[in-house]
C-alpha cells in the first residue's frame, strides 16, 4: 500500500496475556519508530530502528516491552504479561531518510488500539 | 526529560473565526512540527519548521518557529468545520525521536 500500516486494528486481551502488533512502513523507508498514546494524550516514543537496528530504546516502559525489525521492513512490538495500563493506541511512523526538503518527516500509520481487561 | 506545554488544551469556535495555539518547552529543539489527527486515524504533518525565527504557511495555516527556538505557535484563519481535529506539536533536537504536546483538541460550530 501507499501508507504505513498496522495490524491488528483493535486488540482486546486479558491481563497477563502476551500481545504482538505489526507494523508494515512505507516501502522503501529505513528508519522506523513506535509511539504510544494513552486516552487525552500526546504521543510517547517507545522505540526508534535504522534499519534492523535500535539505536534508540529509551522510551520502552519496562522489561515486558520488545520490538524487533526484520528485512528493513516489517516490526513487531511485542508487550509480555500485559497489564492494564498498557491500555493505549500503540502508533508506528516511518521515515525515509534524506529526502530534501522533508528531511524529518514520519509518516503514521492508523495504530492500533490495545485494551487490556 | 523534555517536555511540551501546549495550550490550550481545547477550543470551542465558531466557523470563519481565527485559531491560536502555541507549544512551549524547557529546552532547544532543532526542528518544530505541527501535526494534526483525526478519530481513528494517526497523525498528519501540516507544517515542519527548522530554523528559529522560520515563519511558514500552508494554505489558511502559518506557523512559527520561536526565536529561542523553545516554543512555536500555530494559527489557522477563517476556520471552516473540517478542521475539527487534535492539533499536535512536536520538537527534535538531533537524533530522531519526536517530543509531542499534549495537543489542542479543536471543535468548530458551523
């Protein structure tokens, strides 16, 4: 497709239970990042990859977070025992590096909306 | 960490009105973004700005980008009912991640 996009749309699962999201970015874009974004809120950085690389970490909550890329393409972010709080849209963006001009911009996927019982 | 002010966190306007909401932070950042983001959706960049001072438009938007490079606003003229959304800003200093406000959740009566 022509965007970013995410799957599942909705996930409803019950504490404890381990989750996987899917992010497929736009063809061609090497870096790719997750965001969350709780009810009323702005965006939180979770996770920033180059490549199949993570640089950058640092937003990821708590040991129970993980995301892999693989093929420079497509990322799982996958949330281990989940727990109520974990309850938000998780948002993947991806960017193509060194496009003149629009050098910075990510492009967002729809998300996925995570509820945990 | 860093963090954005944004203000105000809502607004209630009559369509053909004027819109202003500004971000501010407690550090520098190199590049200022406004995005917007409707239900169901994730969000769309309307302006990026990357030097201070940078004064930019996008059609009824124009944005701009402090001098102290700590804060921006964004103005939107003559509002008509489509640009009921959430208006997010968003600053970087070097490296990739974006820092996001808390957003300006716009309602316009027609």
């Amino acid at each position: 497709g022509a965007g970013v996009s995410q799957s599942p749309s909705n996930k409803v699962t019950e504490k404890g239970k381990d989750v996987e999201l899917r992010c497929d970015p736009i063809s061609g874009h090497t870096a790719l990042y997750w965001y969350r974004q709780s009810l009323g809120q702005g965006l939180e950085f979770l996770i920033y990859f180059q490549g199949n690389s993570a640089p950058d970490k640092s937003g990821l909550p708590s040991d129970r977070f993980s995301a892999e890329r693989t093929g420079g393409s497509v990322s799982t972010l996958t949330i281990q025992r989940t727990q109520q709080e974990d309850s938000a849209v998780y948002l993947c963006a991806s960017r193509l590096l060194g496009l003149a001009g629009r050098k910075y911009e990510q492009f967002f996927g729809p998300g996925t909306r995570l509820t945990v019982l | 960490g860093q963090q954005l002010n944004q203000s105000p966190q809502s607004m209630f306007i009559q369509e053909g009105e004027d819109v202003s909401m500004n971000c501010t932070s407690s550090s520098i950042f190199n590049t200022w973004l406004w995005y917007k983001q409707e239900p169901g959706e994730g969000p769309v960049l309307l302006i990026a700005l990357y030097k201070a001072g940078e004064l930019t438009s996008n059609g009824r938007l124009t944005a701009q980008f402090g001098i102290t490079r700590k804060d921006s606003f964004l103005n939107i003229s003559a509002s008509i009912p489509s640009d009921v959304g959430i208006y997010f800003c968003a600053g970087q200093t070097s490296g990739s991640r974006l820092t996001f406000g808390e957003g300006t959740q716009l309602t316009v009566n027609p």
